[in-house]
C-alpha cells in the first residue's frame, strides 16, 4: 500500500476498532487503488476515500420476538448504508449468529464497488441480524421476520434503500418481510425488496443468478487461456443458493461437479453432485450435507469437520462464507493443478490464500467481480417492477449473461490499463471504484 493510502487507512483502523473483516475489506480495496490515486489528484483532495469509508447512516435496532415456548428473544437488527452516490443502497441481509457489526460494514463496503460493476443505478448498503435461524420453526421465522421489517421499514423505500437477501435470508423470509413492510406503510411497493415470489414481484431468475453469473464470469476467464468447464473437476464449497446454482450451471457447461459442504463437514461425490437430491435435502427439506451423502449411495463420502478444499480439482468456486479459504488450502489448491478459482461468496479467500494464488499465477476472481450477478439480477427486479412489467427466463438470463460478460471484460481491460493484465482483484477494484468516486465529486461535499 502507498504511504498516502496507509495514512488514511490507519485512520479508519483507528475510527472502527473490532471491527476485522470491515479491515479486511477495506484493506484489499486500499492494496489496489495506488495508480487510479496517483492519476488522479483530484480524489485526494476531495477526501474521496475518506467518505466512501465511512457509511452515510447506520442503524442498529433491538429486534424483541418470542419462541415457540412464549420465552421473549432478544437480537440486533443492522442496516448500514452506506453509499448512494449511483443510486439507492442496495444490499442483503444476512441473519447469521456470527453478524456483528463488522461483518455487515465489510458486505456493505464490498457492496458499493460490486454494485458500481454491474452498470445499474444502484448504491451499496447491507444489513441483517445475529439472529441464529438454525433450527428455528416456520412460526419462529416468521414472528422475528415481521419484528425486523417493523423496525426497517421506517428506513428502506423503492427510491431509497432495497433490501434483499444473503446468508439466512431466502424466499420465504423476504415473504414474511414483504407482508409486513405492506402492512405497515399500506403501500403495495413492490420494489423495496428483491428476491420476492414470483407471483407478487418477483424476477424470473433472480434464484438462480448469483451461482449461474459466477459460471459464466468464470467461463469466460477461462477462455481467455484456452479453457472451459467441459470435462474439469470442479470443487464448490457450500449447499445454499448460491452453490446450488453454481453446480446447476457448472453441470450445464460440461463440468464435473464434485464436492458440496456445510458447517459440519463436506460431500465428495465421485459420479458428481446428484442436483436434484441435493436441492430435496437442502431447498425443501432443509437438511444437512450428511443426508445427502447417506441416501446417495456408495459414490457419495461425507467428510466431518475437513475441508473441501483437500479435494483436487481443476476450478475452485468457494461459495459457502468469508475466509473459507485459508492459505494452506490455497496450497493444498495449488499443488493438486487448481487453475482457476473465483469467489461465489463475499470475501471468502483470506489474504493469504489470494496472495498465494496471484504468486503461482492462476486465474483468480473477486467475490465483488464474479458474484455480482445477484445483485444485478435484484437490479433487473426493480427495473420490473419500476414498470409492473415481468420478463421471460430466457430474456432476463440474457441480460444476466450480458452484465457478468460485461464486468469481466471491464476488470479485465481495466487491469490492463493500470499494466496488470490477469490480476482480476486490481481491474475489479479500480473499474468499481472510479464510477463511485467521480460521481461523489460531481454530488459535492455531502
Ligand atoms: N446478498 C447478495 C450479494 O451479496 C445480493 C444482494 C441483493 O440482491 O441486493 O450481493
């Protein structure tokens, strides 16, 4: 990092103390951004990265429900947002029982580049709570969803802030959240929140997009060294929405897909994941990984408590969380011929991993670059609904497969502009951040 860059780094270090992932995040931006600086005077002067470190509003609430027992729960609702210089915040929530406000400030900071590459007007902001849905009944979910969006609801809008969702938040959340916020506003505004149904708003889709933009970003940077998916071992972590459509569109170039995992372990499956037994467990059943293997049969081996990433396999697509990738698997990786590897989940290689993976030279995507199809997808709801009109499958993944072909093509021209053809994470960085930076300059000190 340039001298300049860490004197305003240590200040927001210093300014958000605990806070290790939101570090994270703003480190590897701040790692890149030297040249775009140097070029440009003008965003020093403005204190351009001084105001896009620091959210426009965070808001954390009390978020009281009561369990199936009557016992009264207590969590923390957070929504920061954090820049609308490109349009309204735009960002999931994510209830998880590990969220604290460090990991909602680091989703919603790699939001803002993520969003800024996509080319909509769409600002970046996240939220969530530590609320734990594990094991929780439907009542249950639906009691703390209504809690949440009675608070939220005063704060989010069509035009102001849009909701979505991330780890813990699927359709059925964003169902009990829509209910309420129209409940309480007596607005039928379909778009304040994406990754509705499909009958009230939703996008055709908008399920599937995060995991199949990521294959087809990736696709297209292995194209550009001669490679594809047809006839690969392919490694995904995870077994939520996004890897499951990952594997989905992975099977659909000709990839052998292998491996999926959760919190208790991973599946190494030598005949390639059955995608239709693994969306019975996880989508409707809600189950584990381990029943999968159990009722797959003899191809199919659960490994408790290891890592995914011990598996060989020639493309590697971490979608399960942050830091799953460590550095001993990005060598483990690397010493079983990885060639490829692009991030479905946010921020899920450690420096450590990224460093070693941009050492030995293989292609090498950033969750903000490669994941952003989900995103965009939310983007193509709100353009739905904005004119209560609704697409067709095959015209909305078109669309989608023009923005990942899109933002690859911009990280990788950008990288190329800056002397780093093939580094992703600098194209991704510098591409995300100049669309925001000019445009906080052009709005004036607010
Ligand atoms: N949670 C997703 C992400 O990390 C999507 C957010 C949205 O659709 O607004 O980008």
């Amino acid at each position: 990092m340039e001298a300049n860059l860490t004197m305003v780094y240590d200040q927001i270090i210093a300014r958000n103390p605990g806070e290790a992932e939101f570090h994270q995040a703003v480190r590897e931006v701040f790692d890149t951004l030297g040249p775009v600086m140097a070029r440009n005077p003008q965003y020093t002067e403005a204190a351009v990265l001084e105001r896009i470190c620091e959210p426009e509003r965070q808001i954390i609430f009390r978020v009281p429900w009561q369990d199936d027992q009557g016992r009264v729960q207590i969590n923390r609702g957070f929504r920061v947002e954090f820049n609308s210089a490109l349009g309204p915040y735009k960002g999931g929530l994510r209830f998880h029982r590990s969220v604290y406000l460090g990991i909602i400030k680091f989703l919603g900071f790699e939001q803002i580049f993520k969003n800024s590459l996509t080319g909509l007007p769409i600002g970046g902001g996240k939220g969530g709570s530590d609320f734990d849905p594990h094991g929780r009944s439907d009542g249950e979910i639906m009691r703390f969803c209504q809690s949440f969006m009675t608070e939220l609801a005063r704060h989010i809008g069509p035009n102001t802030d849009v909701p979505a969702g991330d780890i813990g938040v699927g359709g059925r959340e964003i169902g009990y959240m829509f209910g309420q916020y129209r409940r309480i506003t007596n607005r039928y505004d379909a778009g304040v929140l994406t990754g509705k149904g499909l009958t009230w708003g939703g996008s055709l889709v908008r399920t599937e997009a995060t995991g199949y933009g990521l294959v087809m970003f990736t696709q297209r940077m292995l194209q550009t060294r001669g490679l594809d998916f047809a006839g690969r071992r392919i490694a995904i972590s995870g077994s939520g929405n996004v890897a499951i459509y990952a594997t989905e569109k992975a099977q659909e170039f000709g990839g052998e897909v292998i491996t999926c995992s959760d919190s208790a372990g991973y599946v190494v499956d030598e005949a390639g994941i059955d995608l239709d037994l693994l969306k019975q467990v996880k989508e409707i059943e809600r189950g584990r990984v381990s029943d999968y293997a159990m009722r797959r049969g003899s191809s199919a081996k659960f490994v408790p408590g290891g890592s995914v990433w011990d598996v060989p396999a020639e493309v590697a697509l971490p979608c399960a969380t942050q830091n799953e990738v460590r550095e001993d698997d990005a060598v483990t990786l690397l010493k079983n011929g990885v060639k490829a590897v692009a991030e479905g989940a946010n921020m899920p290689c450690t420096p450590g991993a990224i460093a070693a993976f941009s050492k030995a030279g293989i292609l090498y995507a950033p969750g903000k670059a490669s994941n952003a199809g989900g995103v965009a997808t939310s983007g193509l709801e709100m353009q739905q609904n904005a004119s209560r009109d609704s697409w067709s499958f095959e015209y909305t993944e078109d669309k989608l497969a023009d923005i990942m072909a899109n933002i690859h093509d911009t990280c990788s021209e950008t990288a190329a502009e800056y002397g780093h053809a093939g580094d992703y994470v600098m194209g991704a960085n510098i591409a995300g951040f100049i669309k925001v930076a000019d445009a906080v300059i052009a709005q004036g000190l607010i």
